[in-house]
C-alpha cells in the first residue's frame, strides 16, 4: 500500500474526477475537484490529488500567482534554480507572478493541496522520470 493512500478517500474535500482537462501537462495520474465555482470571482480554487509519483509540468503563471495549500500525503514543490522542498499536510507555498516551478507527489506517496490560482498560466517542459527519480528527501 502506498504511504498516505487515505488522501484519495476525501478526507478533507472530494478527490474530484480523474484531471483529464490538465492531463497532457501532468506525469501520472491526478484528479480535480472545484472548490469555487463563481463568474465575478477571478480565481480558480481547486482541490487536487495526486498519486504516487504523478506531478506536473514546469510552468509560469502570468499576471497572477498561485498559492498551494497541502492537506494530505507528502510531495514536492520547486523553483527553477533552486532546491527541491518537501511539503506535508498544513505547508503553504506562495508562488510569485512569473516564476517558474513545478509541484507533485513523492515517489511513494498520494499528495493533496488547494491550489488558488489567479491569472493565465505557461505550461513548459515536462519533470522527466530520470530526472524525477534522483529526488532524495
């Protein structure tokens, strides 16, 4: 069994359908909950659910931000020129208009988080499996 696979039960808030609308910029398998679903608000707030070793591309959020609050599981968060974090249930991670970074799941491990998400985002290269299994916590 897989370290934290009671993320994907909802514990806090439904793992949502499998994230087919995202799934060309993803590696593994994630899932997508809205969590706000209001037209005079322009912020995307979702509850996203990865399984082990699913993260995504690199990308930039433009004319925005992102803000990831984790809820479950144990994953990865990093910015381009900088080292990888480790994040667990109650981290928040600020990202900043423009900078470039890419988030998931440990290799071992299911990983949730509430992204809020403001403005248009560039989804860039992919975290390759070589790349991805030299990660050391």
């Amino acid at each position: 069994m897989a370290k934290h696979e009671e993320v994907k039960n909802e514990i806090i808030f439904p793992i949502g359908e499998k994230n087919e609308a995202y799934a060309q910029y993803f590696i593994g398998q994630s899932y997508l909950q809205g969590l706000i679903s209001d037209p005079e608000i322009n912020v995307g707030v979702a509850n996203v659910t990865f399984e082990p070793g699913c993260r995504n591309h690199w990308h930039v959020h433009h004319d925005g931000f992102q803000l990831l609050l984790v809820t479950g599981g144990e994953g990865w968060y990093q910015e381009e020129g900088k080292k990888v974090q480790v994040l667990k249930a109650g981290d928040a991670i600020v990202t900043h208009d423009g900078v470039k970074h890419w988030h998931g799941a440990t290799k071992g491990s299911w990983f949730e988080h509430i992204a809020i998400t403001a403005g248009t985002p560039e989804w860039l290269e992919p975290i390759t499996d070589e790349w991805y299994e030299k990660l050391k916590k």
